[in-house]
C-alpha cells in the first residue's frame, strides 16, 4: 500500500526567545483525535499548546464526510429519509421530521392530524433520548462513570418504545413523507405515560448526581464563555445558543408542525447566585448550556403530556403518490432539532429526484466557535467546551 | 414585527436600485435577487441597518444549475429581536423579525463571489464549504480551503459533472456499480 | 506469544497451556474506543448496563491503542480516516483483532453507490477477523460478533503448524 500518511500542512511555529536567566520553553502542536475519547466522534483538534495553556485550537472535520448531499440528488425522497437518519444518529426521529417537512412544502402534501402529533411525540421522545446521551457523555468526559450508566438505561425504555412502533433502536426511517410509516403499536400510549411517571423525577435525582456535583461545577462553570452576540454571529442555535442567555427557540418563535398548540417554557442559562444554581456559573459557559439541556428534558416532558391528552384518532400518514413527483422550486426549512437548528434546503426540478438537497447541521455551525473559544484555556478545558457543544459529527460533515 | 420579503425588498431597492435583480416574495421560499457586484455592500446593509437588522445567517446554499450554466448561492438569512419590554416579560422569548433568501446568480465557469466572512463569522465555515464541494471562490475569505474532503481531493464534489474517483492513495474506490459508469467515463 | 509460539510439537502440556491461554486472552479481550458514526452509540449501548460487555470481559475500552486487544471499527470509514485507520492498527500490539461492526465497515453500506468519500469495507485497509451486519447492529448482534471472536481466539495454538502450501 503506498504511503497514505498526509503531509503536515501549516507554518513553523514562531518560538518566543528566552530573555537570560528564564526558562525557555517551546510550544507544541497537539493532535486531539480524530481518535479521542473525548471528541465525540471523529474531529481533529489541532491545538497550539504552551505548557498546559492551549493558545489556539482549530478543528479540521470531514472525517465523516459521507456524502449526504450527494445521495440527495441521485434518489427519491422516500428513499432519502433513511440518509437522514445518519445525520443526527442520536435524535434520527428530528432529521427525518425537518426533512419530510420540507418535501411536503414543496409538494403541497397535507399531513392528517394524529400523524402530526405522533411526529411530535417521536421528536420530544428522541430529544430526552438525545439530552441523556448528552448528560451521560458529558459526565464520562469530566470523569464521572456513574451518569453515563444511569442515562444509557432511561435511554433503553425509550428505545424499547421506538422498536415497539418501527422496529429500530437508532436509525427509524420513521417519520416519513406524508406522516408516519406505521400507526403507534396498541398500548403505546400507555407505556409512554408510564414511562413519563417514571422518568420525571430521574431528572432531579440527575441533578443531585451530577449538575450541583462540587468536582464537576468546578470544572465547567466559568469555562469558555459565549457571549450571546457572539453566539448569534457564529450562527450558534439550540442548547448552546440558549445556555448564553437568548431565548430563542424555533419550536415557539417560528413555529412549525403543531408546536404552537403546546405550552412549555424555553430555559436559558441564568447568572449565578439565582435559584438553585451555583454561584461561580456564568451566563454562557459550559455549565449553563449543559443545564439547559437537562431543563430542557424536564419541557419536552410536558409537551409529551400535552400530546397524551390531544391525540386524536385518524390516519397517520396522507395518501402520497408512489412516484411523488417533485415541482420546480426551492424550499429551506428548519427545525429546532436537539443540537440547533436543524434545515434542509430542498430544490425540485420537475421530477421524482431533486436537484439538490442541503443540510443545514446545527453542530456544523456550533462547531466553528471553538477556535474563538479555545484560546488561552487550559488542555483540561477544551474537553469541558467541547462536551459542552455537544456535537454530533454526523451532522458536521454530513 | 416581522417585515415582509417585499417590505424588505422595498428598502433595499431604495438604497441599492441596481443591486436587487429580482424580487420573488410569494414562491415557497421567497427571496430577493442580487447581483453579485453589490452583494457585500448589501450584506453590510442588510445586518446594520436596524430596521433590518439580519443578524443570524442560517445557511449558505450553492445550487448547480446545470445544463444552464450557472450556480446560485442562496444565503438564508433571519434577524431575532430581544423582547421588547423588561421586567414581567422576563420570559418572553425572543422575536424573528424578518426572513429572507439573498440568490446570487455566478457564472459555473468562473464562480467569484465576495465573502461575507467579515460581515458574519458564521459564513466562515459554510464558504469553505462551498468552496470545497462546489467550487465557489469567495474572494476575500480569511482562510479559503476544503473542509470536508481532504486537501488533496480532485474535483467539487456537487457539481452535476463530477466524476467519482476510482482510487484515493492506493484504496480503491471503485465499485463496478452505476455510479462508476454513470460518473467515471472510463471503464476498468 | 511469539517467542512461545512455533517451537513445541504439539502434545498434552501444550494443548492444557494452550486451553489456559485461551481462555485467559478470550475473556479478556479489551476493546479500543473507536467509535466513527452511528455504530458507535449501539457500542456505547452494548458497554452500558443493560447489556454490559463487561461480562464478558470486554468492558474496559482502552483510549490508546498501545493496550488494547481489539479494534471495533464502529461507523462509516471514509478516506479521510482510512490513514488514521490504518495507524492506529499497526500501533496495537500483537495479537489484535479486528471487528468490523456495521454495514458500513463490511461493505460501504448505504453509501456504497453515491458514496465518493465512503471507503467501501475496513478491509480494504485492515484485515478483519469479525464481520458483524446491521445498520446499526443491535448490541446483541454486537455480542455475537465478540462471542464469534472468543470462539476464534479459542481455537488458537501455540504448537507447530505445518507450513502453509
């Protein structure tokens, strides 16, 4: 096999010169993954290391470059949807929701209302599930063993409720185009209120075991904070946009799907001292975006509440042709998925196959703050910063 | 108070009567078309002017419109307001103030567009994008080079007339399947 | 085992310490976190306690590659990676394994025909021991997989073999 070793790009470091009697020290490029335990997949972090200090850390992704787009213009949406699955793999029943959406827009398909409501029941059912694999990682990365363990079992009752309606545990290919594939199982609703009973207070136990954690709040209180204007001009969305104190939300400021029919708060990060949180947080720092989303968990449970009691019965998907032939036209949609502002940028072309599908990740954009966020950190903070973002490297290099 | 794609329109033709090329505020994804020359100044306008006031860029979209030979790059952009009142509206979230789609039509030959990495940071990343699988130059760019494939990768991906790669450093990529013959137009 | 390996005939006290070792090596096949895509969180399911690889032995991933027994390739390898890939097998120390987990290691899987950037099977760069199907494999099939493996690491010996034809 010849030589598949890249060669090593970048200028020479300029090293400081040692005024006499100080100790000369040397600064050292460190590769951080691809193969990491603590990047969340495959991304490589190039840091710029001066002792234990990192001056500047720039990702370089694409090492999970799969072609999303690509396939986009060579199949029917239908079969698309699966693709979608494997953006997001952690919260796939959002990918499939944003993406469907945006076919039935361009389309002009209308989705009956019990399909609707079981999209969002799926959607809210997979944000929990996403916010606990969040919650577990994170912990793991701070050195806590135990959260991951007791996330990874909520996680399962959930997905034992998704196999029980499509017969998949990761990648639904669920929520199709037009509603949903299949009907909820009998009793599925039962299960899902008993499974709310019981998880709703797993959140405060999770808070006691890990948020208020004297260890952990030392270690990501106060630890790379974005401010909310930076956070708009980095195109920051979703948990980490929150977690710097704007409170914006798709599903309540430009509503889609029937999201306007529920009642649930937005949490952001608050300044310490307030409530119960601890006094060193600060507005946007690691601490603050990973508490939303543990306030966040606590919403979408009401909002699977709200749908227990409004589902009504029907049909769960619109009679959609068998060749759907897409119009000539464009549509860019979003949706708030569980790591941002999940978009697709869909252009037909008078045909069954569309010209172009573009996908708007919400890490991609989450991502490309940390080389101005990790400046001057220590080595042990950029882990914290990093788990705080939450990526999903699925969704950056599509 | 959220304005319109045409009350949007409206004001940029005041200020830039030769910029906006055509106005679509009524397709399903309304927009405004610019002409590439002007699209800098514009942007600058469109997130400074507080009436406007876009400041979140949500996605930069490069669209290949072959067999016609150009490219279109739509740039998604949302401008959000804090609530206005203080106080008891503590919970009020913030408001969207306006959307629109900015289309900037470049010929596939050569597809030279200014940056708007200076004007939002976000475009950073989605301009390197771009780049790298569609081959949009955006002049001006801090730092212009791919970021998904890898630095040595042949082609733009994207276009409509890439041709798939049948080996990348000793591994094979061909498969014998359609998109080889479909893609490769040679055969092994 | 090198330098144990290829000496002796094979008899009675071979075959007990080749039992021993076996069992020993088979039970404690320790795995290196190398988790791409989507596989990765069915592999993070299958360490988690519901159906815990500790049990068999398997539960410590080890983040360096220079202690680890077992390479599970857990998600889509793409040119980019194929490098890294191949670096981090030759850094394990021998024996090492290979378990290949998911359609996208066994053969390119969904992205094996629009796929430009999708290597089409990890054993187009490291050869692989174990095949494990699924998109993504349940952490059953995942268990399967280790369990072909251990059977594998059973049947192996220290005695002489004849030379291979």
């Amino acid at each position: 096999m010849t030589d598949i070793n890249p060669p090593i790009t970048g200028e020479a470091i300029p090293q400081p010169s040692a005024a006499p009697g100080t100790l000369h020290t040397e600064e050292l490029l460190v590769n951080m993954g691809p193969q990491h335990p603590s990047t969340h997949g495959v991304l490589r972090l190039l840091l710029r290391t001066d002792g234990e200090l990192v001056v500047e850390a720039t990702p370089h992704i694409g090492y999970l470059h799969r072609c999303a787009e690509k396939i986009g213009e060579n199949v029917t949406p239908v079969q698309f949807v699966p693709m979608t699955d494997r953006l997001d793999y952690l919260a796939a029943m959002n990918n499939n929701h944003g993406y469907s959406l945006a076919v039935e827009k361009l389309c002009g398909i209308e989705v009956p209302e019990r399909a609707r409501y079981i999209r969002v029941i799926m959607c809210e059912l997979n944000r929990i599930a996403s916010h606990l694999v969040s919650f577990g990682s994170y912990g793991l990365d701070m050195g806590a063993f135990t959260p991951f363990l007791y996330a990874f079992r909520e996680r399962e009752y959930i997905l034992d409720l998704f196999e029980a309606t499509c017969g998949a545990r990761l990648t639904y290919n669920y929520l199709t185009i037009g509603g949903a594939a299949a009907d909820l199982p009998e009793g599925f609703l039962q299960r899902l209120a008993g499974f709310l009973d019981y998880f709703e207070p797993k959140i405060d136990e999770y808070n006691r075991l890990l948020s208020y954690n004297y260890i952990f709040v030392k270690r990501t209180a106060g630890v790379g904070v974005i401010s909310a204007a930076d956070a708009i001009a980095y195109g920051l969305t979703g948990p980490c946009l929150r977690g710097s104190g704007v409170r914006w939300d798709l599903r309540r400021c430009v509503p889609y799907e029937i999201y306007d029919r529920f009642e649930f708060d937005i949490p952001i990060g608050v300044p310490g001292g307030t409530d119960d949180i601890p006094p060193e947080v600060v507005v946007g720092d690691s601490w603050s975006r990973y508490f939303v989303r543990m306030l966040e968990m606590k919403q979408s449970v009401r909002i699977l509440r709200q749908c227990l009691r409004q589902i009504p019965d029907g049909e769960y998907r619109a009679k959609v042709p068998r060749v759907l032939k897409l119009p000539a036209g464009e549509v860019y949609l979003e949706v708030e998925g569980a790591r941002g502002q999940l978009g697709f940028l869909v252009v037909g072309d008078n045909g069954p196959i569309p010209r172009r599908v573009k996908v708007r990740g919400p890490s991609f954009c989450n991502l490309s703050i940390i080389p101005h966020v990790c400046r001057q950190v220590l080595l042990a903070d950029v882990a914290a910063i990093l788990g705080s973002i939450d990526v999903v490297m699925g969704e950056v290099d599509r | 108070m959220s304005l319109t794609v045409q009350e949007i329109a409206g004001l940029l033709q005041t200020r830039f009567p030769d910029a906006v090329l055509e106005v679509d505020a009524d397709s399903r994804h309304p927009g405004i078309r610019v002409a590439p020359e002007s699209w800098h100044d514009v942007a600058l306008f469109l997130r400074d002017d507080p009436r406007l006031a876009m400041n979140l860029l949500r996605c930069i979209s490069a669209v290949d419109l072959h067999p016609q030979p150009y490219i279109d790059v739509v740039y998604d952009l949302l401008s959000m307001r804090p609530p206005v009142s203080t106080g008891g509206g503590a919970a009020d979230p913030w408001s969207c103030a306006g959307l629109v789609a900015i289309r900037v039509r470049l010929p596939r030959e050569r597809a030279h567009v200014r940056s708007v990495a200076d004007i939002w940071p976000t475009a950073n990343w989605h301009e390197r994008e771009a780049f790298d699988l569609m081959g949009v130059t955006f002049d001006g760019h801090p730092d212009l080079r791919r970021i998904l494939c890898p630095d040595d990768w042949v082609g733009h991906p994207l276009r409509k007339d890439y041709v798939f790669p049948t080996e990348y450093h000793g591994i094979p990529a061909a498969t014998g399947s359609a998109a080889d013959s479909a893609g490769t137009g040679e055969e092994h | 085992m090198g330098w144990l390996r290829n000496r002796f005939e094979e008899n009675f006290a071979i075959t007990t310490i080749d039992w021993a070792l076996n069992w020993a090596r088979s039970n404690s096949v320790w795995p290196l976190t190398f988790g791409l895509a989507c596989c990765a969180i069915e592999m993070m399911a299958a360490g988690a306690s519901r159906f815990d690889l500790d049990r068999f032995g398997a539960g410590a991933f080890r983040a360096t590659p220079r202690q680890a027994d077992l390479m599970i390739v857990a998600g889509t390898v793409t040119f980019k990676m194929a490098a890294r890939i191949r670096r981090l097998w030759e850094q394990m120390p021998e024996p090492k394994y290979v378990l290949a987990m998911g359609a996208c290691t066994v053969g390119g899987g969904p992205y094996f025909k629009y796929g430009y950037h999708v290597v089409k099977g990890v054993d187009l760069i490291v050869p692989v021991d174990v095949y494990v199907p699924g998109c993504p494999p349940r952490p059953e099939a995942l268990l399967e997989g280790l369990m072909r493996l251990q059977e594998k690491i059973r049947a192996e010996t220290i005695a002489k073999r004849a030379e291979p034809a």
